[in-house]
C-alpha cells in the first residue's frame, strides 16, 4: 500500500510566528468556519519506500505583496496509511525578529514508541540591524541525555560597506556541552570592492589563541575599458617569509566586449613558472547572444590542451533559447557524448514545452528521457503542466504525473491538484489535492500585535452538536483540532467574536484544540459528547 504524507502549513502574521493573529483589516478572501490550511507545497518522490511527500516550498516561506507579509509559522506532516486514515509523522515551528527575519527552525518527528512527538534538530539565526546573518547554529536532539547537541556554528562581522570582514567556525564540545573555536577567516578589500587578501587562522587549545595557517591576497589588472584580464593570488611563504605565485587567472574579450576566453593557470615550485590548468573558449551569433562554450584540460604530458567538453546554444527570432546541448568528450570511442534539451515558446514567450534527451551510444542517436508540457489561462497564470517520460519499449512518451491549478481574483494560487498515471487502469489518479488560503498582515499601520491582548473562550465542553469559541480582541486566528491520537482532524478559522463550529460528525471522546495567543501556543481539552 501506498504511504502518504501531507504536510500542513499554518501561517500567522509577520513578525509573531509563535502566536498566529491575523489583521482582519487586510483579510482578502471570505472563509468558511472551517476550513483545510495550506502553503504552496511541492510534490516529491522516495526511491526507498515508494511514499509520497508534500514538502513545503520554502521559497513561499515569506510572501509579500505591498505592505502585506504572510510568515511560515509550523508545518506538520502526516502519514497516511489508508485514503481516510492518518497518523502525525512529524512537525516543524519557526520563529522571528520584528524585521520578518527567520530566528529558529525547529523539526520534530513522531516516536511511535512513546506516542508522542519528539525534538529531531534545530537552527538558529541570529541579524544586525541592517538584516545581514551574524551567527547560525545547528543542533541534533540527543535522545540519550535529552538536551540538544551542537553540529556547528558560524559567525560573521562586517566592515562599513557591509562586505564580509571575518568569519568564525565553531564545534561542539561533548564534555563541556559548549561551543569550541575552529577556524577563523578575515578578509581585505581594495577601494572598488575587490576582495585583495584572506588570512586563515586556527584555534590551539593548548594555548587558547588563533594562530595563522596561511594567508593569501590577490592583484587585479584591468584593460582600457576597466575589463578584468588577470587575477593574481599569492600564498605567504613562511620558509621563504615572503608572498609566493600560486593561481592566475587570464581574461580575454572580443573588440564588442563579450569575454571569448578564460584560463586558470597554477604555480609549478619546481620549474618556476605558470602551468595551464583550464580553459574556456566562447563564440557569440550577431546579436552576442553565446552560441559555443568549449572546455579543456592541460595535457602536462604533452604539453597542450584537450578538449574536455562543450556546449552548443539555440535561439529563436525572439532571443528565447530554443535548445542546448552538453557534450562530454568520451576517450575510448573518440566521439561526444551528451545530453540535448528542447524548449518551446507560446506568443506570449511563455515556456510551454521542455523535453530532454541523451545519446545512444550504441545506435547513434538522441533518445527521450523527459517531456513536459505546461498551461495558462488568460491572464498569464500557469494552470498546470503534464510529465511524460519515454517509453524504450515501444518507443513512445507515456503518461507520468501532472499538476492542476486554480487561481482567486487576486492571483493566488487557491487548489493544485496532484495527479499520478495508474498504468493499469490506464487513467489519470489524483493523489493529492491542496488548498490554498491567505491572511495577509498590513504592516503599514504600525501595530505592535506582541503588545495586544485578548481573552478566548470556548463553550459549551463537553458539547455535542457544536462549540463556540469566542475571540476578545480584533484579530483573527487558526486553530488546529486534534483527536486523543495526536490526529489534525479540523483547522478552525476564528473571527473576532463568536465563532460556531458544526462538530455533530465527530465520533464521541477526547479531543484538543491548539490556539495561538499572545504568549505562545496553548491546548485547550473539548469532550465530544
């Protein structure tokens, strides 16, 4: 049987991941009372244990339109074992500064053990005031001694201009519990911005201080028109305590500009003089658009450059890319070898076909391996697109999987629809349907929701047709209903006020209700009568 997992994501108001409230003033779309959370999610495969996976699409983390930002707050993740029965796998929580700027990253997973969720690892983030990552730290939750242990940690510093000036690692010391010194690097820069010089420097413990390893800077040299031509880096010798040779790199351009070759030669200490390393060679159509790329290694044998690989390039009449093909250089049967991708455009110049293909070796041609084809609908907004993959039997692209996607007035993404092709039956299947809602917070009016406060109340409990759950302040908020197993069964939308959820249909018992306040998560008990 197929093994499901869905992951749903709840999504409070910038700036207060922990507690969920929601500007009702900037609430776009009319809900129901009750309604199925979702973020933008994406589906993946496991080669393992033939599972589907809905991962969320952490590019979606942090939505903005105008003044309105939407902040991924906690996902969690379920693992179906029937079509209509679940069971909580796993969960993530996120945390802010007031700058919307991810602070900590915390998974769990479900120990079917002990029944009950468990800490998997975390990640902290910490910015200055101009929104640039200082430190970062990641931690593994020991289950032996139960307390989080650190993987590592980095630390950063920069100069005025907001370029990097130095950079510290650090390891996790198990018998003191705390973070070590390992490796530092500090960086210079020329007036342009160039970086000049980089020292790397260790930590001894036997002395606690920083000791240098090496050190490297680099020299520029520019042609008329302020081009790059070479690119010098030198290593401190400390024998010869001096800078030595050790990398260039050599530049060269076409009378229009377009840069038709780049080489990387290394120092030889032992004759004194620069080796060829790589080469890249560039060729351009009329309207410079890269037509050829070709690469090649030194030969130090025989003292000359071999081709190693290249790339062609296409065009149509518009300058949309229309193919491109990767050959590598096969040494035993002297010939190129490679991969081939096709692309096609509508009258719009959206991309409505993508296929790619490699090269038979033994028959001398291109063979299919992947073809995609993608939908719009009038506004430019892209409905969906269908996978196939090649058939080597007979010869033919066969069905794989597709997606479908509606749209509200606004423009966002409100169902995607999940489909599989069952081979058997010779129809499309759906696996997965995911729906989408907003809450978008103003943040222009200034409101501090930290400082808000609000009471809830929620009644009758026990209950048995409904309950309501009443809402003291002016925001909105989601809510998460829970069986005695630890189940999501409902996400409950709330309203400032009363709000009345139909709860006839659950079966009689114990139930939780997860509600987002000011000072953090709490569990409310409802019986179901």
């Amino acid at each position: 049987m197929r093994n499901i997992i869905i992951l749903l994501v709840f999504i409070p108001i910038a700036g207060l991941a922990q507690t969920g409230y929601i500007n009702t003033k900037t609430h776009h779309r009319q809900l129901n009372n009750i309604k199925q959370i979702e973020n933008p999610l994406t589906m993946q495969y496991s080669d393992n244990n033939d599972s589907i996976y809905l991962v969320s699409d952490l590019q979606a983390q942090l939505k903005s339109a105008t003044d309105n930002k939407n902040l991924l707050d906690s996902i969690y993740g379920y693992n179906f074992i029937s079509l209509s029965d679940s069971l909580l796998a796993s969960k993530e929580c996120y945390t802010y500064n007031a700058d919307w700027k991810k602070t900590s990253d915390i998974s769990y997973k479900w120990n079917t053990s002990t029944n009950q969720l468990v800490s998997s690892h975390k990640y902290e983030y910490t910015w200055d005031s101009h929104g640039r990552e200082t430190e970062y730290a990641y931690y593994n939750w020991d289950t032996t001694t139960n307390q989080w242990v650190g993987l590592g940690k980095y630390e950063y510093t920069f100069d005025v201009n907001g370029r990097g000036k130095s950079g510290i690692s650090y390891t996790w010391d198990t018998t003191t519990n705390l973070w070590v010194e390992n490796n530092k690097y500090e960086f210079t820069y020329d007036a342009k911005g160039r970086t000049t010089g980089n020292i790397h420097y260790v930590w001894k413990t036997t002395t606690n201080l920083w000791v240098g390893v090496d050190s490297l800077k680099e020299e520029y040299a520019f042609d008329a028109n302020g081009r790059e031509i070479s690119d010098i880096i030198y290593n401190w010798n400390k024998i010869k305590n001096q800078w030595v040779d050790s990398l260039q790199n050599e530049f060269a351009y076409d009378s229009i500009g377009n840069e038709i070759s780049f080489v990387i030669y290394n120092w030889d200490t032992t004759t004194d003089q620069w080796i060829g390393y790589e080469q890249n060679e560039y060729e351009y159509d009329t309207n410079g658009r890269e037509i050829l790329e070709i690469g090649y290694n030194w030969d130090s044998s025989n003292k000359q450059w071999l081709v190693l690989w290249k790339g062609e390039y296409a065009y149509d009449a518009n300058g949309k890319e229309t193919g491109y093909i990767n050959y590598n250089w096969d040494k035993t049967n002297n010939q190129w070898i490679g991969n081939k991708y096709e692309f096609e455009y509508d009258a719009y110049g959206r991309r409505i076909s993508y296929n790619s293909y490699y090269w038979d070796i033994t028959n001398k041609q291109w063979v299919g391996n992947l073809n995609d084809w993608y939908f719009y609908d009038a506004s430019g907004k892209e409905t969906g697109y269908i996978s196939y993959n090649w058939d080597k039997s007979n010869n033919q692209w066969v069905n794989s999987y597709k997606y479908e996607y509606t749209f509200d007035t606004n423009g966002n993404k409100t169902l995607q629809i999940n489909y599989r092709w069952d081979n058997t039956n010779n129809q499309w299947v759906i696996s997965t349907k995911l729906y989408y809602y907003y809450s978008l917070h103003d943040i222009s009016d200034g409101i501090n929701l930290a400082t808000l406060n609000g009471t809830i109340k929620l009644y009758p409990n026990p209950a048995a047709e409904v309950i309501n759950l009443e809402l003291s302040n002016r925001f909105a908020i989601l809510c998460l209903l829970y069986n005695s197993n630890g189940q999501v069964i409902k996400t409950l939308y709330a309203l400032p006020g009363i709000n009345t959820y139909n709860i006839s249909n659950l079966r009689t018992g114990l139930y939780f209700i997860q509600i987002p306040t000011q000072k953090g998560m709490i569990i409310q008990k409802m019986v179901k009568e």
